[in-house]
C-alpha cells in the first residue's frame, strides 16, 4: 500500500558544497564563506522549493593533517560557527528550518538549552539541534582534553547532557506568562520549574531563564549506528540521519530504531529516518555523469590522498599514485563505514592504483547516492520511501548552490508530479512541516492527569 504521508527533504550544507573541488566550480562564490550572502542563496533557494530545513554539518575545530591537502579543500576550514549562522538566517526567512550541530561534549546543558531556546522564539519555531558527541581527537585539543574522549565516556555524557536540556527546557510551562498588566503579575509562579539535577556528569539547578518555545522544545535530529545510538535515537530523537550503504541495509536500520521507541511511549511517525545521499542530476545521464568527473578531475592528488587516508585512518602522503595501493597501510576494521570499507578492500585486491583508488573513493565516499536523470532519481527516492527505507533525504550537495538549483528545477517537479513531495508547506514551525507532535511540557502533563 502506497505511503500517505509525503518525503521530507533538507539541505545538506558545508559551504560550497560536499565535495572537497566544490569551490573550484565556476558558478561557486569562492567569497562565500565569509559573507552571509551565498548561504542565504542557498537557505532561500532551499525555502523556495519548500525543503523542510536546512542542515548545517559541524567540526568545532579545524582539520589537522597534511598541510597541503589541508590548504587545497575548504570543505571543512573557514566557516561560520553554526548556531551564530542559523540565527541570522531565520531572520532572513519564513519558514524554512535550520538544524545546527551542537557537540555535548564541548559544551554545558544550560548553555545549549537558552541558545536553542532563544533561536526557536526568534525564528518562529523553526530550530533543530543536531545532536553530536564529536568524533576527532582534534576537538578536543581545543577544549581542555588530549584528544577524544572514549566512545563509552562521550555516550554516557550525552545521555545525560539531553536528560538535562529537556529538563530545562520544560522549566515554563505552556502558558505560565500571563502577562497581567492589572494585576501585575508576568508569570505564574506555580508554572515555573526548578530542575535541580544532580548527576554524574552535570549538576544544575535552573529553571531555564526563558518561556517554552513555538514548537514546545526545538526538534532534536541525531546520527550514530552504534547501539547507544540507536537507543538514544529511539528515546530522544526526532530526525535520524544516516549513511547506510543499501536499501535493504537502511531498511533495517530504519526498522531497528523505530522498533524500540514504544518501549519510551513514542510513536513511529515522531521519527523521521532521513539517509543521506548525494544528488548529481542532469537533464541526461551523460550530463549528469559529466559534473561528478569535473570534480573527481579537479580533485588535488593530495587532497585525494588525506581524504582516503581519513577514511581508512592510514597516513597515505607519499604514496605513488600510479602503483597500487600499499596494501600494509590497509587496516583490519574501518573507523566509518563497514560497507564502503568493504567495498574500498574489494576495489583494492584487483590490483588498482592508488589514484583509481582515490577516484572511487571520491564519487562513493558517502556510502550511497545517486546520478542520473530526473526519473532516476525520483525513481531511487520513491523505492527507498515506499520500502520504509526512508522517510525522506537530507541532500548532500556535491556543490552549492548549483547542484541545489539543479535539484529544485529538475528533480521536484517529477517528484510532486508522482504526489511524493508537498506544493506548499504545511505550518510555520518546523515541528508542523516535519509532521511531528508537539512536545508535552512534563509538568503540564502531570498537572492534567491530576
């Protein structure tokens, strides 16, 4: 039976785009990421074509290796702090959403609970916290640490920074301002909550000096495969973002998460599972495959080279292209993805070169994607859709804003001529578009029980 509710579709930001030659484009603004122009093109491109959010990726810290490669790819250097961005760019629009990452373990609860908080009244109920625990030991030599904090120590922490922020944020109920000028009387005393939290990692009084939001709380969007992510995906979260390799292996991530959420009162459809994929789109698949080869062919060597080194946690400077890839520099297991890994392993036993390598590597590095016509594409979104593979895409752009365009010109149209995608946007708040509840103030909800 065919789905009844509609794809959610957002932007996938770095700020030229997510290939690292993005900005060797000739229709990319290689001023883009110090002026707030080019990335409210693109949140306005996006706002348009009713895409339900933009999202902005983030690393609080500049990349460390080859100096360079480093030098060569601005996809990860130079860019605007997330939350300070986001801020500026609602007030620019209307209703477009904007997911910003935030990492719990470089920041405090109260300090993510009020910025948030503050972003979600000033944009009308439009915000989103991505919410991270990083993943580079290079973070953390900028936060009092020696690198990364074990997986196990970064979850723990996690769980219970969200614990606290959903505290806080539920500090004023609903309708707690009553904002009497007769009597005089701004709040209702008895509507204001102290959460005195006490725990391992945090110990924090409140309340949370700022009313609840539009949306209630803003929405929590979240990534991670492992266990502990999963559960806390199916407890917290709202937008799960993933990079799985296969409909059937993202069918059965989609099913997993969501298959555990009854266990904390939570319904299916309070989840949306969003993988993402990039989208190279031409009005042919020979136009299409053309713009992946413009930037697999402006593709520095060496930045190729730190690329697949990340990916495969090897130092790979100095390795000869032309012969093949030094099979002692390859690792057992895969820091990311398994499949890719695979895959990379596979393509390497042939007998490739390097540079092959490195080719193939850059056109598959986000583990799935796609290339091709507009019936193509919309073909490839309906399957995963209709599969309950996905419940929409968050579109990692190879380059911004004209891979974007390209999309909103040729792909949408095809997608709501099949009835897959919205004319108009739903509501004004992120929560209303998303198709997501509203969130239950815990103290109200015990004060209507009685």
């Amino acid at each position: 039976m065919a789905r009844e509710d509609k794809l959610k579709l957002g932007t996938f930001v770095y700020t030229f785009g997510f290939n690292p030659a993005s900005w060797l484009h000739p229709a990319a603004d290689v001023n883009g990421a110090n002026k707030i122009d080019h990335l409210l093109n693109v949140a306005r491109i996006s706002e348009e074509a009713k895409l339900d959010f933009m999202f902005v990726a983030d690393s609080p810290a500049a990349a460390i290796g080859d100096p360079e490669a480093l030098s060569r790819s601005p996809t990860k250097m130079n860019r605007f702090e997330p939350l300070t961005l986001i801020t500026a760019l609602a007030a620019m629009t209307e209703k477009l959403g904007f997911v910003a990452t935030a990492s719990t373990s470089y920041y405090e609860p109260y300090n993510i609970a009020r910025i948030f908080s503050s972003i979600d009244h000033l944009s009308g109920g439009r915000a989103c916290w991505n919410v991270v625990t990083s993943d580079h030991d290079e973070t953390g030599y900028n936060f009092n640490r020696e690198g990364l904090d074990p997986h196990a120590i970064r979850y723990e922490r996690g769980e219970e920074f969200v614990d606290v922020v959903f505290g806080l944020w539920d500090s004023f109920e609903p309708d707690a301002l009553l904002l009497d000028r007769q009597s005089g009387v701004y709040y209702d005393k008895d509507k204001l909550h102290t959460l005195n939290h006490k725990g391992k990692h945090f110990q924090v009084r409140g309340p949370l000096n700022i009313a609840s939001t539009p949306q209630g709380r803003p929405v929590i969007a979240q990534a991670g495969g492992s266990e502990a992510g999963m559960e806390l995906a199916a407890r917290t979260s709202e937008i799960v973002f993933s990079l799985a390799s296969s409909i059937e292996r993202n069918g059965s991530f989609y099913r997993n998460v969501k298959s555990r959420m009854a266990k904390y009162g939570r319904i299916e459809d309070d989840l949306k599972m969003m993988p993402g994929i990039v989208v190279n789109v031409g009005e042919t698949k020979a136009e299409a495959q053309a713009k992946v080869d413009f930037l697999i062919d402006n593709l520095h060597p060496d930045v190729g080279r730190w690329m697949l080194g990340e990916f495969l946690e090897t130092d790979l400077s100095g390795a000869e292209l032309d012969k093949p890839f030094p099979m002692e520099r390859l690792p057992q297991q895969p820091k990311g993805s398994k499949a890719l890994f695979e895959e990379l392993t596979d393509f390497i036993k042939q007998g490739h070169t390097l540079r092959h390598l490195i080719h193939h590597y850059a056109e598959k590095s986000t583990g799935n994607g796609i290339t091709g016509t507009p019936k193509e594409i919309a073909d490839f979104m309906e399957e995963w859709f209709e599969a309950r593979a996905a419940d929409g895409f968050i579109l990692m752009f190879p380059t911004l804003p004209a891979s974007l365009t390209d999309f909103t010109k040729l792909v949408l149209p095809e997608l709501r001529r099949r009835g897959l995608f919205r004319e108009e946007y739903e509501g004004s708040t992120l929560r209303e578009n998303l198709g997501l509840s509203m969130s239950a103030n815990r103290y109200a909800a015990a004060r209507k029980k009685g």
